[in-house]
C-alpha cells in the first residue's frame, strides 16, 4: 500500500453498462460528451460484454482528464498478476485517472454459470478478497511503475468487507444499496476511506412509469443476487419486500425516480450520509439505449450544484 495524490472524482459521476452493446464509436462519442458535461467519474461494469481493462482503455483514450473506474473487474475472470500487471499499465499510460474497482459477487464455494459459462469459484468472499490483493501485491513488475500508482476500491456492502475494504485499499464501491446503508458503511470503515455510492435512477415524469422501470430493475438483481437479498435484509427489508416481488418501499430505497429535483435530493442524500462520491446509473425501459438525454439533463442539476472537489488523499 502506498500514499499518493488523491483521483478528482468529484462529487458525482456516471456508471453504466450500457458501453457493452454499443460499438467502441459510440462509446468513445459518449465519453468524451460525458466529460464535457462535467461528470468527475465515468464508472462501468464487467460481466461478459467488454473486458474491464479493455473497456478502461478504449474510455481513457477517448478523454483527457476524467476518471475512470471500474465498478467491477471480476477477481473471478483473471489471475491477480493479470490484474496488477493490467493496472500498472493503465496507472503508466494514464497517470492519476485509473481507479480499479475488484469484486465479484459470484466469488463463493459454489461454481455458478453465467449464460452457460461456469465461473469458477475461489471460495469464501472475504478471505478470497485478502488472497487476491495479497497476491497482487506480491506480483513482479518487469515494466515501469507507474506514479501515482492506479487506486483500489472493493465492492463491498456487508461489515466484514467494507472493514477490509477499509484496511487494505482506498476504500470501497457499493452498488444497490439505499441511503441508510450508506451512513453504517461510513461508520464502519472511518473517516478516512474514500466511499463512493452507486445510485440508480430514473428520469421521468410519470412516476408510474418510473416506477414500473425501477421495479424490473431491483427484481432482476433481487433474483440473480443472493447477496444483495442478503445485504436488504440487514438492513431492515423482510419477505413482505421481498418474496413475490419487491415492494414499493424497497424500490424507493434502491431507485430515485421523477424529475431532476427529486433525483438531485437522493445523491445529496448520500453526500449528507458520508459518501465521498455518488455515480448516478440511470435506468430506462430500454437497456439497449445510451441513456444520453438523460445524462444531459441531470448535468446540472447534479454537477453544477455539487461543487467538484478533489477527493480526500488516502491509503491505496
């Protein structure tokens, strides 16, 4: 671990997974547009669309000085001197706009298949977690290092892994989570970790039709997720939110939904609870679409009211 330059994520930024379908033209268009709009952060996910350390290549080439993290690389999808090796690279060619994001949700004792495709399992999810960041660590490097070196978070939601999350890196990304978990989280893991909240929402005027986009959305996870049932059951969430659907008090905790006010309040919400950085997933009836209307429109609401400050300096 070692102290550095802190990455200007600003206050508030994008995630999204909808670069998968889109072809590397239009994503690199995106990109550039979002910086242009203010955005501190450009997040992404990994599951089997675009390789996490591809997809944060073709991202930071296409912009100049947002940054860029992923939220997550898969810890199950490649050795830890893959990874490590990956990121010097991406630290050297990009200084300071690097964040890698590690989790992996399907890393537990039981081979899971992703469209077919077994994942292998690397055991318990918190001690799996400390072997890959030991093994990173102790991997050789024959390139330059790069300065600053890139950072790590952890996706993390249960105590155990924000604690970890905490010790051994800058701190952590959580994702499905409602603004309660955000103050435990920052409670958890101290002042000093960075903490940088995922929020989903959707921008739409019928609320009815918001909330029907917001419903599919917390059920899909919900079924697919074990441990993000888990995680809304510490929470407070029962079967009544849960079993035969989620309830409306669930997906009000998990999306914000109506007019850019209504939206803005929720990430400002998340600040007030101790998040250090809120990307913003917007959510629509077409997962296919880049949501690129609605990323515009929520600018100013969300960029221009939360002043972009550099985060705090901490341990990578």
């Amino acid at each position: 671990m070692t102290d550095g330059p802190s990455a200007a994520l600003g206050r508030v930024g994008i995630w999204t997974f909808a670069y998968d379908g889109q072809p590397a033209g239009r994503v690199r268009e995106s990109a550039a547009e979002i910086e242009e709009l203010g955005y501190g952060a450009l997040w992404y996910g990994e599951a089997f669309g675009r390789d996490t350390i591809g997809q944060a290549w073709l991202l930071l080439s296409a912009t100049r000085r947002i940054t860029v993290a992923s939220g997550i690389a898969n810890i199950a999808f490649r050795e830890p001197m893959t990874t490590a090796a990956a990121a010097r690279t991406l630290g050297e060619a990009f200084p300071g706009r690097y964040v890698l994001g590690l989790g992996g949700h399907r890393v537990d004792d039981t081979v899971r298949e992703m469209d077919g495709y077994p994942v292998p399992a690397r055991g318990r999810a918190v001690t799996s977690m400390r072997s890959y960041l030991e093994a990173m660590d102790a991997s050789p490097a024959h390139s330059p290092l790069p300065d600053p070196a890139p950072r790590r978070l952890l996706a993390a939601l249960g105590p155990k892994m924000l604690t970890l999350a905490a010790e051994r890196t800058w701190g952590a990304h959580t994702y499905f989570v409602p603004v309660e978990h955000t103050a435990r989280a920052r409670r958890i893991m101290g002042a000093d970790a960075f903490l940088g909240v995922e929020q989903a929402v959707v921008l739409d005027h019928d609320l009815d039709r918001a909330r029907e986009v917001a419903t599919a959305h917390v059920a899909g996870y919900l079924a697919m997720a074990p441990h993000q049932e888990a995680n809304v059951r510490r929470l407070g969430f029962g079967d009544e939110d849960i079993v035969g659907g989620p309830s409306r008090r669930l997906v009000d905790a998990i999306v914000a939904y109506g007019d850019t006010e209504a939206i803005r309040r929720r990430v400002q919400q998340h600040l007030e609870a101790g998040a250090d950085h809120v990307c913003v997933q917007v959510l629509t009836a077409d997962p296919a679409r880049l949501p690129r209307r609605e990323w515009r429109e929520l600018a100013p609401a969300l960029v221009h009211h939360h002043t972009r400050v550099a985060a705090p300096s901490r341990t990578a």
